[in-house]
C-alpha cells in the first residue's frame, strides 16, 4: 500500500516522522517516503518487524526503476507487539537518516538524493496503524528518553533488594537533560520513582507491570520497561545431593581465580529452567555480591571504573553437553575474600546428579571458596580454562591489564590450550599481545552476531541511550600494537539463521593504531574481519563468505596467509565476496594481499554448503563516494572458485560502481601476478573492472615497507616476522 501526501519545495532539507504500531499478523515493512518522484523511484525510511523475531529492524531503502534496494539496515532488539514506535526519516541534501524513538541508528549519503517529491507512507506484508504524522526542518532535533545500556525489560524476584535503572533522557541537542517521571502500572508488583537521573526500582510480589518513564515537557514522549517479577527467592534448607566432583570450583577450594566460572557437572544434560536465580554471598558477613539468572540480560565487559566499557546481551548461564556454566557478573568477586554459592530449584529441570533429581544447592551443601590472595604483579600473566594460571577468562586479564599497567607498557597474556566462551573488549592499552600455547588448541569463541548486539559497535559511558557494544567477539578502542598471535577466533554465528546477519571476529577500531596477527585463525561468515587503520596479518587463515574482509582502513597487508571462502549456510548457491573495502583516502594502500593463496572449503552448519566454479568474487564495492575501493592482490595463488571477471563491479549481480570507477595503478581494485592453486599463471583477460599491474607499478605493493610507508605521517612501519622482536618503525 502506497500513500502519498504533500510536495515538498525543491531546495527543502525536510524529516517526516510518524507514530507506527504493527499489527499481529505475517512479517510487514512500513516505510515513510520521502522525495517521492513516482512509484518507480522515491526514498523511503521505516521498520521491517516480524512477529516471532526479538528484532526490529529500521532501514533506509530506495526505489530505483521501480528496483528496491536497501541503502542501510539497523537492528534493534525493542518489544513491538501492540506499542507505538517512533520513526523519523531525515533528509539534509544527499545525506539520509533513520531514527527509532528518538534515536539516530544510522546514515547514508546518497549522489543524486536532493531531489524535489511528495513524502508519504508505503507498508506490504502486515497491517501498521499510523499516528501523529509530521514533517518538519531536520536541523529541530527528538528529544530521547531511553534505557541507559539496558534492555527495555528487567526481571527480579519478590522481595529482592532495590535496584537502579539508569536512564537516558536529552533534549534534541544530544546535552542538555530533560526532566521526566516515572509511573508504575501495577504498583503493588513493582514499584519505581525517580532519584537523580535515574528510576529506582522495587520488586514486590510476583506479577507484572510497566514501568512508563515519561518527558516532563512532553508526557506523550515515553518510554516503557517490561518488569516481570517472579516469587522470592527460596534457597533448598538442605542438600540431598552429594556434590563432590561435580561442582567446579570444588566445595572449599582455595587461591581460586575472581574470574573463575562456576560449572555444575549432572548425569545427562539438564534443561534450562526459567525460574529462580543463582547467588552468591560472601562468606564473612552473609552479603549478597551477586544474582545469576537464566536468561538474557545486558551485562557491562571492562574493568571497575574504566571510563567507557562494552555493554552487550549475554546470556550468564548456558548448558554445555551435561554441564551447566554459570557466569559471575564482571569485578563482583574480589581478591582475598571467601564466597558460598546458593541455587534455587527452578535454574536446572530435568535434571539429576549422582541419581539424584536436582532440587537445588543450599548454604549446608557447602559450595563455597576463596579466591587469590592477590592479583598478579608480572608484566606477563597466564590464562587457563582449568589448570594452573593467573586467570580463567581472557576478558580477566585484559581487564588486569588494562587496570592495573601502564598504557604503553608491553604485557603478554599467554592463553593455555583450551576453549574460551565470552566477547573480549580492550580500550586505551598499547603494546597488548595476546599469544596462544598452540594455534589450533586456543579457541576464543562465541555466536555474537547483528541480530543479538546489532551494529559494528563502540564503547560507552554508563548514563549512554541503549546498549551498543556490537556483534564482533573481540572488539579494540583505541589501543596501539596489539598483537594477536598463535589462536584461533571463532564467531560461531551462522547466517542460516536469519535474524544473525553479520558477525565479525575482530573489530578493530582504531584509525591510527596498528593491529598484529600472526599465526592466527580467524573464522566467521560474514564480516569475519573488519579493521581500521593499519593492520598486519601474516600466515594467517581468514574464513568467511560475504565481505568477510572489510573495514574504513589505511591500509592492511595479508602476507603468505590463506584467505578461504566457505560455503554460505543461508543460500548454498552463494560463492560470497572476499573484500568490501571502504579505505578512508584515495592515497591510502587499501587492502592488500602478497603471496597469499585463496581457497575454498565447505561451509559451516548441517549442509556444509561447497562453493561452485567461478562463484566467488575477489571484492566488491559498498557504492559511496566517500570512501575508496583500494584492493590489490600481489602475486596471490587463487582456486577455481574465483570468477574470471574476478571483480563485482557495476552490473554484476547488480553490484554499484567502485570508487574510483577505473582503476590506476595508485588507486581501486589492482592485481598481479595472478596465479592457480599449482602456481600457473592464471589468464586475466576476462577480468573486469579492475586493473592488472605492470611489475614496476606492483612493486609499490610488493613489501610491508612500501604498504606502510605512509604511517605516523610518512614515517613508516616495518613490522617483524619474530615474536619475540619489537613491532616498531
């Protein structure tokens, strides 16, 4: 359905925004347009929801010759059933954005955009209800009242200490505070006023009930927050079960890591229930440090005063064959203190130890411990998932590491064999090496993805709207020679589910910094690896399927590594794009691959899709004018899987146009030297789009001095192939 309302003056800088409600029904995309032409072509912003996915999903779109394609697409995890959402389309000239209740989620700058048109409204698929349809000048900005790093929805038990829910709440100009109230529905489930910038919250009897956080200025502009309150916690009197080699760490176990997960071993594996709560108290005085639900939750990752952490939806407590691992809140457990662990009945069903039905762990079972006497001192620390070490995670020793030494200090963190399940952040530590016992037998993982923490992500402070730490697994913020070296990343996202989307392994996210990885595997699908500034990779193994090497870099060199396109577990006929760059000047070297080898294997999940002949593209292009395609591949051996045009350029499954449109031997996609898998000269004269070198033009491209020549303003980089020399100019 097509709606049209009004023109707006050629030369107008305009938003239109609208109140949008979806109604149950099959998935459903409502769109406000804007400089409307005819049905054919026209610019649209708005909101794909489904009813059986967690996620909305805002995008901006544009109707081209009666083609859609989407521009730009965000998700959010925000409850949609039966409540209005705000959406806002703003147009600035050639620059389009989308916001969802008064937040920008993203931007695009489209050539050609500003162009005079009719704003309206177009939906397909399910029926939406409209409200409050305006447009406006977009220099008048929302005002936001959210969340702050946290999910629109908490659980509590009755009865339960009162807790603090930050809240968002900015005038347009993203600084000046709004004043705004704070009702329940139901105050006698849930209680809640305002202190500070904040809402206190206070569980009282089982039930439900909306917290509604309104503007003082505008009461129509509101947020909600789901509260769902179980029955107070009820810890087992007694312990029927004996606990002995099946609780880790072992009931009064000593010197014992704070990060240390707890794990509950039973005889077949149990269920997740959706009751109850695990606690943990310390043992000197009976304080409760911590409260461990089933179930998602929005969880900070940093250390204890760190001026912005990573806050992402995690899920604390997961079953893994017949064990239960169950994850402390980051810094609740302290050095030189001792602790005993309470479990309700309801966290574990059908579930037995020793024989036994499990009816929970109560204070007289005795699973209690304590921890180190203190944190470690030495520049070089040591993680292990079960034997003797500093510390259990990795998250713990960035953490140590980022707390407790110096920013240009070099600490090496040296990971035992074993498997790693968590997100890893580190911000503002330089000269940081993270260095595996062997490359197969460290695996760091985890199934982080867009659909569970959208977007590329950023650190932030505690009081920020929302939650925005992004679907990498290990994410670096402005961190200097950080080297990765001997392990294994795996984001175990898989793109047949349709709600993951993107997942990248490392985001590195630095414009001036320098990223190492040597000797390193690094798996995903999508986006496996997306990098900013200058970046090392040498022997390494990068796997994926679509632009599974991208990012607004300066320049990276992938050096004697494999880069391996794998099946697509979402369309089996897909043979995906091996880079997306978005390379910040023309000047700048881009991505850039010497002596390296581009294989291809089975994909991952059940039907380990293979890659047909011909159906992998060496790049394509993400169809901005600001940013430059720079790609060269230097004397790279590549398989049959590799199109004979090799680039998607304009026209190929309907790809845009790179920047620069033609190729020069400084700038766009290049290549030399091409080579099959057996070291044959391969024929490029069906390449299309790109240019192929002159040995004196790829000699520019052929060392790590002339691809980071340009670092810290023309002074260079050499970085070394031994682990034990500096990485320095």
């Amino acid at each position: 359905m097509r709606t049209l309302f009004a023109h707006v003056p050629p030369a107008a800088d305009y938003f239109v925004e609208a109140r949008i409600r979806a109604l149950p029904g099959p998935p459903g995309q409502m769109y406000l347009l804007g400089r409307h032409v005819d049905d054919r072509n026209w610019f649209g912003a708005g909101l794909h929801i489904a009813d059986a996915s967690p996620t909305v999903q805002a995008d901006i779109v544009r109707q081209q010759d009666g083609r859609p394609v989407r521009i730009k697409q965000v998700k959010r995890s925000i409850p949609s059933a039966g409540r209005f959402l705000t959406v806002r389309f703003e147009m600035a000239g050639e620059t389009l954005s989308v916001y969802l209740n008064g937040e920008k989620l993203t931007t695009a700058t489209v050539p050609g955009s500003a162009i005079p048109g009719a704003v309206g409204v177009y939906s397909s698929g399910k029926g939406f209800e409209l409200a409050d349809i305006r447009v406006g000048d977009p220099q008048h900005k929302p005002m936001r009242i959210a969340p702050a790093v946290a999910a629109a929805s908490v659980k509590a038990q009755a009865g339960d200490p009162p807790s603090t829910l930050a809240i968002s709440a900015f005038a347009g100009d993203g600084v000046t505070p709004v004043r705004f109230t704070v009702r329940s529905s139901n105050p006698a489930v849930a209680g809640a006023v305002v202190r500070g910038g904040a809402i206190v919250f206070t569980p009282k009897q089982a039930g439900s009930a909306s917290l509604i956080v309104a503007s003082v200025a505008d009461p129509s502009l509101q947020t909600i927050i789901d509260a769902s309150i179980a029955p107070a916690f009820a810890p087992p009197a007694a312990s029927r079960i004996d606990l002995a080699g099946a609780i880790s760490p072992p009931a009064r176990a000593d010197a014992v890591q704070p990060d240390t997960p707890l794990r509950l071993r039973f005889d077949q594996p149990p269920r997740l229930g959706s009751t109850g709560s695990v606690r943990i108290y310390r043992q000197a005085d009976h304080k409760l440090v911590d409260i461990i639900r089933p179930g998602d939750e929005v969880a900070a990752i940093g250390y204890p005063g760190q001026d912005q952490m990573r806050y992402t939806r995690r899920s604390p407590i997961v079953i893994e064959g017949n064990s239960a691992i169950i994850r402390p809140h980051a810094n609740r457990l302290a050095y030189a203190s001792a602790y005993y662990v309470v479990i309700e009945a309801g966290v574990f069903e059908h579930a037995a130890i020793g024989g036994k039905p499990f009816a929970g762990i109560g204070r007289a079972a005795g699973w209690s411990f304590r921890t180190r006497a203190a944190a470690p001192a030495a520049t070089t620390v040591t993680v292990d998932d079960d034997g003797p070490a500093d510390f259990r995670t990795v998250q713990g020793a960035l953490n140590h590491a980022m707390q407790y030494t110096g920013r240009g200090t070099p600490v090496t963190i040296a990971v035992a064999n074993g498997r790693y399940d968590e997100m890893l952040f580190i911000r503002g530590k330089d000269n940081l090496t993270i260095r595996g016992e062997s490359r197969d037998g460290v695996v760091i993982h985890n199934g982080n993805n867009d659909g569970y923490n959208p977007g590329s992500g950023a650190s932030q402070a505690p009081h920020s709207p929302s939650f925005t730490g992004g679907r990498a697994l290990l994410m670096a913020e402005t961190s200097d020679l950080l080297t990765l070296d001997t392990l294994t990343l795996k984001n175990t996202t898989l793109r047949a589910d349709k709600i993951a989307g993107q997942a990248e392994t490392v985001y590195f996210n630095n414009d001036s910094g320098r990223l190492i990885a040597r000797n390193a595997s690094f798996f995903s699908e999508q986006d496996t690896v997306q990098v900013k500034g200058y970046a090392w990779f040498y022997r390494t193994l990068i796997e994926g399927n679509v632009d599974f090497i991208w990012g607004a870099n300066r320049a990276a060199l992938f050096e004697e590594s494999e880069l391996r396109s794998v099946g697509d577990s979402a369309n089996p006929s897909s043979g995906g794009y091996v880079v997306q760059a978005r390379t910040v000047s023309a000047a700048d070297p881009g991505f850039v691959f010497l002596n390296s080898a581009l294989t291809h294997g089975p994909g991952p999940g059940p039907l380990a899709n293979t890659i047909a002949r011909g159906a992998t593209y060496l790049a394509r292009s993400p169809g901005t004018a600001a940013t430059w395609d720079n790609v060269a591949y230097i004397n790279c051996k590549m398989g049959e899987h590799i199109a004979p045009a090799g680039w998607a350029g304009q026209g190929v499954q309907r790809e845009p146009a790179p920047n620069p449109a033609s190729a020069t031997a400084a700038s766009g996609w290049r290549e030399f030297g091409s080579m099959d898998l057996d070291g044959k000269p391969l024929d490029l004269s069906q390449r299309a789009g790109g240019k192929v070198l002159s040995a004196q033009e790829a000699a520019g491209l052929s060392s790590r001095a002339a691809v980071f020549s340009g670092f810290d303003g023309g002074r260079g980089w050499r970085p070394l192939t031994a682990a034990a020399e500096p990485a320095t100019p």
